[in-house]
C-alpha cells in the first residue's frame, strides 16, 4: 500500500541513444478503422476489446451474453509504469509521459512483437511488448535506462485494475433484495496460484488487505476471477518463468470492491525482457 502516483509533463528527447531506433511521432500512430480511431493496436474477439491509444491508455473491455461490453464501469484498466523503491521499502509510481512514446512499427489489431518505447519522470526509459493469443493478450515489458533516477532501484511493472464488480446494494435493503444480491454474487470466485503451487481460493466478500502475506503468499503465478457482472466470463491471468504478480487494494475490503494485480519481472534473471503477463478472457 504505501504508494504514491506522480506524473509530469516532460520535453520529448526520444530514446535514440538507449533503443538506436528513430522516433516516429511525438505520440504512437492509430488505427484507420472507425471502431478503433485513436489506437495504435486494437483488438476484438468473440469475448473481449483490448485497445491500446495513441497515448498509451491501455483497457479490456469484456463482451457479454449478446456480444456487446458490459457496463463501461466494469472496464479494466491497464497501466504500464516504473516503480521507484526507496529505502523503507515503499514504491513511488511513476506514469508515462504519452509525449515522450515513440515506435517504429504501424499500428495494427493484429500485434505480433509490437512494440513502443517511452519515459516517465526523471528520463526513465521503458519498453513495452504487445502479443495477441490465442483467447488473450500477452504483454511483456523491461526497463530500458534509469535516467536521472539513480538514487534508488527502479523496475517496470503492469497494473491491471479489477474494477468494483457490482454497484453494490443500496443502504436499507430488504431481506429479499439482500438475499437476491447473495445469489447473483454466489458463484463468484478468486483463486490464485502461488510460486510454491499452493492454489488458495478467495474470499470475494469478506474485508482483506489484498497485499497481505495471507492473499500473495511465496508470490502469485496464476489467477482466476470469475463475477457475474461479467456474464459467464472467466478472466485469467498468468505470469511466466522469472516474473510474479501481487495483489493490492486502496483500503481493507472485500474484492468484489475491486483490486489491483500488479505484474514484475525479475530483471536480473531477465534482461532481455521475455517474460510475460498473459491474460485471457473465456
């Protein structure tokens, strides 16, 4: 927890003497298909949006029994950042500049490697990766240059923001909406599996602090959350060889408020940056 967000408004310098690539524009090109104006990688499935912007705004819409997304607050964001740890072990987080993204490559709904280059404060060079699976997105990402942030270790990570699944029942409700809220909610479920391949499943609505040792144990490999809102879809979330997640939220609460599983690769045993956060949404 213990984390604080900062993001400014930097002049684009372009990471030609970190990547060797020329930058192609001051933001990354967009698609020319209506549905997908204003993104650099746009795709759609039988299940899911995925669309990445010009800016690097990055969400997963999920599509429901009739083949149209579910309510727009149940949007899953995902952002691609750099993590400063200062001594106390707590992190700072810093954002990416959209003016500072940079690619060599053209938009496209079809990414295979597709990948853009940015900053964040400090001249903190990063790049991220963007693969299309089969049912997913395979995202990928490493640390490029520190810049001036040199005080203390940097890592790039990827949040992915499970919104709050449900509006929740309004204060004064009656036995029967209570026990119809109890029924809608009662398959839900989150389960993880941590690095020593213990399988925990979740309770989805009592109060936890989701980045306690009791929620992330030896850290999380794999996670599926299921909740009706999303209409019989099952979200899963896979970390590979030389990378972990986390779980975290705001404030002690039960997950179906919502949550936020952050993904990290270990630089050290992946320099190239190949491991990979896969999603799948089925």
């Amino acid at each position: 927890m213990g984390s604080r967000i900062t993001r400014t408004s930097l002049v684009v310098a372009g990471l030609m003497g970190v990547s060797g690539i020329a930058p192609v524009s001051a933001q990354l090109p967009t698609l020319s298909e209506k549905e997908w104006l204003g993104y650099f990688v746009g795709v759609g499935t039988k299940t899911f949006r995925f669309g990445i912007t010009s800016e690097g705004d990055t969400s997963i819409r999920i599509l429901g029994r009739t083949g149209e997304p579910v309510a727009k607050r149940l949007t899953i964001v995902v952002t691609f950042q750099v993590e400063e740890i200062l001594p106390d072990g707590k992190t700072v987080v810093h954002l990416i500049d959209p003016k500072t993204l940079e690619t060599t490559q053209p938009a496209t709904s079809k990414p295979v490697k597709t990948v853009f280059r940015g900053k964040v404060k400090g001249d903190a060079g990063f790049e991220v990766t963007v693969d299309e699976t089969r049912g997913g997105i395979s995202l990928g990402g490493r640390l490029l240059t520190p810049g001036t942030l040199t005080q203390n270790p940097l890592r790039f990570s990827i949040a992915v923001k499970i919104p709050s699944a449900y509006e929740g029942l309004k204060r004064g409700a009656d036995k029967k909406e209570i026990k119809a809220f109890e029924e809608k909610t009662k398959s839900d479920r989150v389960q993880v599996t941590w690095a020593d391949k213990k399988r925990p499943r979740l309770s989805t609505t009592e109060s936890v602090d989701a980045s306690s040792k009791e929620i992330n144990g030896t850290g999380i490999v794999g996670a599926d959350v299921e909740f009706s809102s999303y209409q019989e879809k099952k979200l899963g979330f896979a970390a590979s060889t030389n990378s972990l997640m986390t779980l975290s939220n705001k404030q002690a609460g039960p997950l179906q408020d919502g949550f936020v599983i952050t993904w990290v690769a270990d630089s050290a045993k992946d320099p190239e940056g190949m491991a990979r956060l896969n999603i799948e949404i089925r």
